[in-house]
C-alpha cells in the first residue's frame, strides 16, 4: 500500500491537536510538559506523517498494564518500539532521547491511527504503560534515554549496524538542545561522521529552555550548525513551526555523512500565557490563579 501524502494543512491541524490534548492533561492534573508540546507540534506531527517512512503499527491499540521491567525472565511483552511498526529493512525508525516528550509522542501516535484516543485516561496512571517519562514499554519508544546524551549513542550504534546488514531504512532520534551540552552527544556525532553513517538523521526541538532557565546562560552551544559541520556531520537550522521549511530540511544532500536537522521553536507556541514564564517552562503548571485563562485557550482551540 503507497504512503498517504499529508497536506500541509492536515500536518497543521495534527500539531495543534498535540497542544490542546497535553493541555488538556495539564488542566486535568494541574501541570506537564506542556512547553515540550507547544514547542516540538509541527516537528513530532511532520516526522509521523510525510518524514518517516515506518510500517503500520504492531502495537497494542489501547494503554496496557505496565509489563515490569526487563530481566531474563520478562522480556516477552510489546515493546513500545512496535507502535512505529516492526523492525525491516527498508523501514525508518525512531529513537526518542527527550524521554519527558512521551505525551507528545503518545499525542501523535493516536493523531495518525497508532494509538486510541483514550490514551490521556491512563496517562501517568500507576499500574498502566503510559508513563510521564517514556521508557522501553512506553508506545513510540525504543529505549529507557537514560541519563541525556545515551540515545544518539545508541542510534547511531543501531544505524551502524543496520548499515553494515545492507538496510535501507534510516534510524532518526530525537532531541532537545539542552543534551548538546553533554559531552558524550559530541563524542557520538565524531563517530557517525567517521563511519559515514549517513543513515543517522538527528533531529532537534531547539527551545531554547531548560530545567534552570536559558541554555545560552547556564552553558551556550551556539553556533550549533558551525559546530556540527565541524564534527564531520551535515547541519540545516529551519523554523521547526514552519512545517514546509521543516520538512524541506530532510532532503539536504548528506552523503556519507550523518544529517542534523535543528528546528528552532518557542516553547509558547499556541498559548500566549506562557510567553510571560519563558525561559523557565521545563515543567508547566496551572494553578488557580490561572485556570480560567488556559482553560479559555482550551475551548477556543
């Protein structure tokens, strides 16, 4: 069966149903990651739709009861890496380093016919697989992220190997820009670009924000295209709200070389109350004083 083309307008009409089902969470709950959701919509709706090519899903369509964790005797159950569809040769996959995304990604799985639109009821509910933080059983995920920085490593040793067997599919992971801080992100770019791994395709939701207020005030990485063109990579920064900017990005030549798209996005998008807390919305809550406002834009979306 041929991929279905998304229009523009259907990726647009994607990403502003991520907003306002993690707003509704938030509103639920009191708080989440909402800025993660304002700011990385147009990217985690485009790399769902016309980016990736993954096969149907093989996972679970409804929430399931958290399956333990791995261990020799428990590794039988639906990994959450099965809703991208099964592993194959000729098949992308996606690797999320950004674990505190998971509602984003929970968002646009169930957007795109992956996951049932009751996800939010067992979101972040003990006992069930859809946690805050995604892990290895969390649908879309292939890995617990583990400290930042340990993802690429592990996409990139999967894209050597998936290169080594001859596969055509590309291995993408996803990232924030406050793990450009960690050494060992720079260490595993080095590599890929010494491997000619070409097949690696690293995307980043460039917010500029992170859990203690600006990166470039705690420590700066600009400029991030210079820096990974110096490492050997090939880099495009693009409007990451901008979805045929963002998605025009993926056809930049990068033979032999790993492909670095920057999305540069604010972590408001969509929801003005929250241009007053910038730069410090790593976590998002909403309190009485509040309420009213948000659930105002809630209605209105």
């Amino acid at each position: 069966m041929d991929k279905k083309i998304y229009t523009t307008e259907e990726i647009q009409a994607i990403a502003d149903s991520i907003r306002k089902q993690i707003l509704g969470i938030a509103l639920k709950t009191g708080g989440c990651y909402l800025a993660q959701a304002c700011s990385s919509a147009e990217i985690v709706a485009s790399l769902y739709t016309n980016v990736m090519n993954l096969g149907p899903s093989e996972g679970p369509g409804e929430p399931i009861p958290f399956p333990g964790v791995p261990g020799p005797d428990n590794m039988d159950y639906p990994k959450g890496a099965l809703y991208n569809g099964a592993p194959a040769p000729d098949k992308d996959r996606l690797f999320v380093s950004c674990c505190h995304y998971a509602s984003v990604i929970y968002s646009a799985l169930s957007a795109v016919g992956r996951l049932c639109p009751e996800w939010t009821e067992k979101f972040n509910v003990d006992g069930w697989n859809m946690e805050m933080i995604g892990a290895e059983h969390s649908p879309g995920f292939e890995n617990t992220a583990g400290s930042l920085g340990q993802t690429i490593s592990i996409a990139a040793g999967t894209a050597w190997a998936r290169k080594a067997r001859g596969d055509s599919g590309r291995n993408f992971v996803m990232l924030g820009d406050g793990e450009l801080q960690e050494g060992q992100t720079w260490e595993c770019i080095q590599a890929a670009s010494y491997y000619k791994l070409d097949n690696l395709i690293v995307v980043i939701d460039a917010n500029g924000q992170q859990v203690e207020g600006k990166i470039e005030d705690q420590m700066n990485v600009e400029p991030l295209v210079d820096r990974f063109k110096a490492f050997g990579a090939e880099c495009v920064s693009v409007d990451g709200h901008n979805i045929e900017e963002f998605e025009k990005a993926f056809e930049t030549e990068h033979k032999d070389k790993p492909l670095v798209v920057i999305g540069r996005t604010k972590g408001y998008t969509g929801m003005k109350p929250l241009e007053k807390r910038w730069p410090f919305l790593h976590f998002v809550r909403i309190g009485k004083e509040d309420r009213e406002e948000f659930q105002k834009i809630y209605d209105e979306m």
